[in-house]
C-alpha cells in the first residue's frame, strides 16, 4: 500500500507544468518512485554572494583552537537521516588518529540522534579527538570553516548537499560519497575525494 503522502504527492507531480530537482541524483529517485512522470529538469543548488564572505564574520566568534588537521563535519543528527555518515566517520577515527595523532573530528549540528552519537564517541579509543559542538551560530560555524583543514560528510543519501558547496567557499577539500549526490558538486581529486 502507498503512504498517504505519496497519494497526495503523486497527483501534484502529475499535474505540474515543469518538474524541477536539485541533482541528477535526486530526479533518479522520484523517477523511481514515481515512473509515470515525465522529463525532471535538473537545476543545481547554489550559494547566495553574501553567504560566501566568511572572513568579515570568521573574526567575531570564539572558536577554540583545533589544530593543523581538523575534519569539519556539518549537519544534522537526526535518526531518520543516519545515512549522514557520522556513524562511519566515527568508527574510522581510531585508524585516522593512528595514522596523524593530532587530527580532530569536529562534528556540528544537533538532532534527536546527537545523544548516541556522544556516547558512541565516548566508547571510541579515539574518544579524545572527536568534539561535538552541537548547534552554533553562523559566526562560530564560519570560523570552523575557517580552522577546518577538510571537510567530510560521507553520506549515503544527500540529495545535493549545500553544506560542499560552503566548505568549497571557505577553501576545503571534501569528502563526500559516490552513493548520492556528492557526486556531482565534488569534482575527485580536484575539488575533494569520493569514497564508498
């Protein structure tokens, strides 16, 4: 049986003059689940000017220090949207601390899923280098952006990701996945790598 939101979902796609998605990624998946519809145009997400000039506010927040090899990690924690990759990166810390002992997690942003997120971080060996800083506001996340050697956000499902193309305005590489839409805003081994 079809949930009650694709029972009304579908009608309105069917009666639009013009279909338009973020990615090619996700015009695939409403393609799938709804094949009867006609072309999806595909128009990417893009950054309004003013968000890119990071400097002018990086200044004003206090940030602590997080040292040469921060991985920045910026989204939501929710438990519906576990295919974020935190869960990865969390488990892959130990194997990356061994291998540069300095390096930090910095994981921003808040969810009902932030609590099991903190105590599998606290049963890690790696426990000491991963930091949560939950919700904060632009000027702190600007100056993280701004500290940040890399950015990450490994996921599964991301239906374009914005949070790339504001790592990529504040000059770092990303890691993103070759399962969703990481794909076309991160150019491998140019703009950042693509990992399984």
């Amino acid at each position: 049986p079809r949930s009650l939101s694709a029972r009304i979902l579908s009608p309105v796609l069917a009666g639009a003059d013009r279909l338009v998605a973020n990615s090619h990624y996700t015009a695939s998946r409403v393609k799938e689940a709804h094949p009867h519809l006609g072309p999806i145009h595909v128009c990417p997400l893009a950054l309004i000017p003013d968000d890119v000039s990071a400097s002018a506010t990086a200044g004003e927040a206090t940030v602590p220090s997080l040292g040469p090899h921060a991985v920045l990690v910026v989204g939501r924690m929710a438990a519906t949207e576990r295919y974020k990759g935190h869960d990865q990166l969390i488990d892959a810390w130990p194997q990356v601390i061994d291998a540069v002992p300095d390096a930090r997690l910095v994981i921003v942003g808040d969810g009902d899923d932030a609590p099991r997120l903190r105590e599998k971080a606290a049963a890690s060996r790696a426990s000491g280098a991963i930091v949560f800083t939950g919700f904060v506001a632009k000027a702190t996340l600007e100056a993280l952006y701004e500290r940040a050697a890399l950015f990450a956000l490994p996921s599964r499902g991301e239906g374009f990701g914005l949070v790339y193309l504001e790592a990529m305005a504040h000059r770092l590489s990303c890691i993103g996945s070759i399962h969703d839409a990481a794909r076309e805003v991160i150019v491998d081994n140019v703009t950042g790598r693509l990992v399984d």
